[in-house]
C-alpha cells in the first residue's frame, strides 16, 4: 500500500474522565500519490496496523507508569 502513499498523519488524542480512566481518540489522514483512491479493504488493513502500534505503547505504558507524566 506505501506505494500509492505519500504519507500517513495520526492524530491521537487523550481526555481524562471523571473516574480516573481516559477517552481516547485516533485520526488517521492518508494522503494519496496522484488520484489514487484506496478501497474500503486498504483503509480497513491500515486501521488494525494503526490500532496494533496503538495497543503495544498502551500495554508499554501500563507497565512502565513512571515513562509518562
């Protein structure tokens, strides 16, 4: 798929709730070589890869809860 990419922006933001717990929210903006349009499937793909680098710096952060502030 990186070859009808020029890159990929995440957006990934982080509210805290009453409870101690947070909301999360990602935003992923792919932008195409030329008119390139991706199918439902390429988007699908890059949004579970997008979710798996989400879930393995939750797990890292969850373990390591002096890594962040």
């Amino acid at each position: 798929m990186m070859d009808k990419l020029e890159k990929i922006s995440y957006e990934v933001k982080f509210e805290s709730t009453a409870d101690g717990g947070s909301i999360n929210k990602m935003t992923s903006t792919y932008y195409t070589k030329g008119d390139i349009v991706l199918t439902e499937e390429e988007i699908k793909a890059g949004k579970e890869k997008a979710l798996g680098m989400y879930k393995v710096v939750e797990a890292y952060l969850l373990q390591n809860p002096d890594a962040y502030a």
